[in-house]
C-alpha cells in the first residue's frame, strides 16, 4: 500500500462517528443518541442535530413517523453533559450555558408538539435530558432494562427539559417523591407514574422499528407498538403510594421529612444491616427521610416548589420557562450545583459542603429567589 494510501486508510479509521446517527428506514425518520462511552450524556452539537432532523421530517411527506433510540447497551441518555456545565459556570461562560438550555428546552418542545408520531425507546438509563428526550414524546417505551429518574437534586439541582410536568401529573404525591429524591424508577414504576406508554422486551425491539418502518396495516404506530407490549411486573412505587402520598403531601421539606419519621417503624441498632436489606428491594419512609435530610436543603426546596408550579400550569412551555428561571439561578447565584458535580462527579468525594447544610437552616422562603429571577436571555423568542 502506497503512503497515500496509508494515511486515506488511517483517516478512515480514525474519523469519529456523528455523536447523533440521522437515516431513513422505510416511512421511519430514525435518531439515534451515538455517544455510547458517556451514556450518551446530551451536548448542545447534539441537541442541535435532534432539533434539526426534527425540522427537516416536519414537512417531508415520505416520513410518517420518527423514532429515537440510543447506542450502545446500557441506555437511551443518561442526561445533560454535568461535567461541561461545572466547567462553563468555573470558567465563567455562563453564556454558553444559557445557550445550551435555550436550545435543549426548544428541543423538548419540539418534541412534544410535532406533528407526526414520535416514539422513544427509554431502554436502559434514562435520566434527567433523556426523559427531556423520550418523555414527550408521542409514544413512549420502556423495557426490562430502564430505569428512569429525574435525579439532579443529587448535584444540588432542580429538575428540568419539563421534567417538573411530568412529575406534576403523576399520580398522588409520587412527583414531588421522585423529584424530592431523585429515585429511580424501572419500566412498571414509569408507566405507573405517566412517564411510559408501553412496555416493550428489549429482545423485540428491532423487530418493532422494522414494523414501525414497513408494515402498512395497522397504519397507526400505537396500534402497531400495541402488537409487540407485554403486561409488566406490578409497580413496586405503586404498592408505596399510601405513605407516599401521606407524607409528600406536606406543606415544606422539613414537614415532609418530620412525617417520614413518624411512619417510620423503630430500628434497633443491632436490626440496621436488616433495614439497609430492606431499602434496597423497596423505598421506605426511614430511607427517604436519611437521603433528604443529606441533600442539598435549597435544590429541595426550589424543587417542591417548581412541582407544585408545574401542576396548576395549563402548558409544558409553561413548565420550562418556569425551570429556566430556576436553572439559571443556580447557574448564576446559588453555589450548590457547582459544589455537588464536583462532589459526585469530579473529586467524587461525595461529600458536598451545601450552603446552608441542612434543613434546619434554610429560610421560611428560601425558594423565592429563584422564583422570581429574571435570567438574562428569556426562553422563547
């Protein structure tokens, strides 16, 4: 082989993928989230590349219906990219990330108000901008493998990409639950909580692209999807909802937590390896009050109130300009989110110093600046 040749062959082999792969399969318009490695966490070029193949199907007779997936095994999108946020608020290019949550949030909206049938394959992780990406979208799929959450109160941050709508309809008080908490929920607990429609095996997933893609009867991807859903194992939330809702449905954090330890049953010391058993199967009121009583107090308070917003609002775009003020607050204002990405991400030491540190401290309103902050760029427009 000719020197010319060795490099176009190393060339070859050493161009990237796209991070977003766009193709056609029959009357299918298909994306599919391609950065494996960083479980295919959102960049902004991504987001971009979403929304513009979105933009490009709108009006294109031969693409009936659009279906997003993500690469590689362990899930659809594990979130936004936390570790180039911690870096743009250190660097101080807060202007970039206003951009980011401009671009991801129009995405979201596009998503939920296109006018063909959108079907998203939550499979695997799917958390914090991957259920921006495939919880609003028309039709929504789950498997065996997914686990879905909206987990930025772990960072010291707020749910955002509309997660507070989606929490807000979930039955009873299991929003305010999985947004105060961060938990996970697997596919049974998603369609139970509204987050899922159907529940796909994984191993038959291939088999519905293709019939999303060619098949012409049923005509309807509902209909279609239907062929391929499968009864899941009941809820585990579901069988928790009672003292779910007895105790989320309390007035501030510190209230909520209070009722946690009166449902709590007592534990001896000498019983704690058998509750620390227990919590791993099931969520319990002692464990959620020990992991609120470790967060960070004002993403928690800034949360229950953008959930309770987010259930009197009449619009997802509602919803998300009220998660862009908060969001921008932490960005611009408050040094918790900073502080917990360095904690669980960076040092990983993960033991953040929150300002202030526990519940006691935090202020009768301490989640008013966030409500009222004006962020420097508006959301729409």
């Amino acid at each position: 082989m000719s020197t010319a040749e060795d490099a176009q062959g190393t060339t070859a082999a050493t161009t990237p993928e796209p991070e977003v792969l766009v193709r056609t399969e029959g009357a299918l318009g298909w994306i599919t989230l391609n950065r494996p490695r960083a479980l295919n966490a959102l960049s902004v070029d991504m987001i971009r590349a979403v929304h513009a193949a979105l933009d490009a199907w709108r009006d294109d007779y031969d693409i009936e219906i659009v279906y997003i997936d993500g690469a590689g095994e362990r899930g659809l999108c594990a979130g936004g990219d936390v570790r180039e946020l911690h870096a743009q608020i250190t660097a101080g290019r807060s202007a970039e990330t206003v951009e980011f949550f401009r671009e991801e949030y129009a995405m979201n909206a596009a998503i939920a108000e296109y006018p063909k049938p959108i079907v998203a394959i939550a499979d695997g992780i799917t958390m914090g901008g991957g259920i921006g990406v495939a919880g609003h979208a028309a039709i929504r799929v789950v498997t065996e493998r997914s686990q879905l959450a909206m987990p930025e109160v772990r960072i010291g941050f707020t749910p955002d990409v509309g997660g507070t709508w989606l929490l807000a309809r979930a039955p009873g008080r299991l929003g305010e639950f999985l947004g105060l908490t961060g938990g996970t929920m697997d596919g049974s607990d998603a369609l139970h909580a509204g987050f899922a429609d159907f529940f796909v095996p994984s191993e038959r997933l291939e088999a519905l692209r293709d019939a999303l893609a060619h098949r012409a009867d049923p005509t309807g991807p509902s209909e279609i999807v239907m062929l391929f859903d499968e009864t899941p194992d009941p809820s585990p939330l579901s069988a928790q909802q009672a003292w779910i809702d007895d105790a989320f449905s309390a007035d501030t954090v510190p209230e909520i937590v209070s009722r946690l330890r009166e449902l709590a049953p007592p534990f001896p010391e000498s019983g704690r390896a058998q509750r620390d058993r227990d919590e791993t199967s099931a969520p319990t009121p002692a464990a959620a009050a020990d992991l609120l009583e470790s967060l960070a107090p004002t993403a928690l308070a800034v949360t229950l109130e953008a959930v309770r917003e987010a259930r009197a609002m009449d619009s997802l775009r509602d919803a998300l300009a009220g998660e862009y003020r908060r969001v921008l607050w932490f960005v611009h204002h408050h040094p918790d989110l900073v502080e917990g990405i360095r904690a669980q991400l960076i040092d990983k030491d993960r033991n953040p110093h929150w300002d202030p540190q526990t519940l006691a401290e935090l202020a009768p309103d301490a989640a008013a600046a966030a409500r009222e902050y004006v962020p420097p760029v508006p959301l729409w427009g």
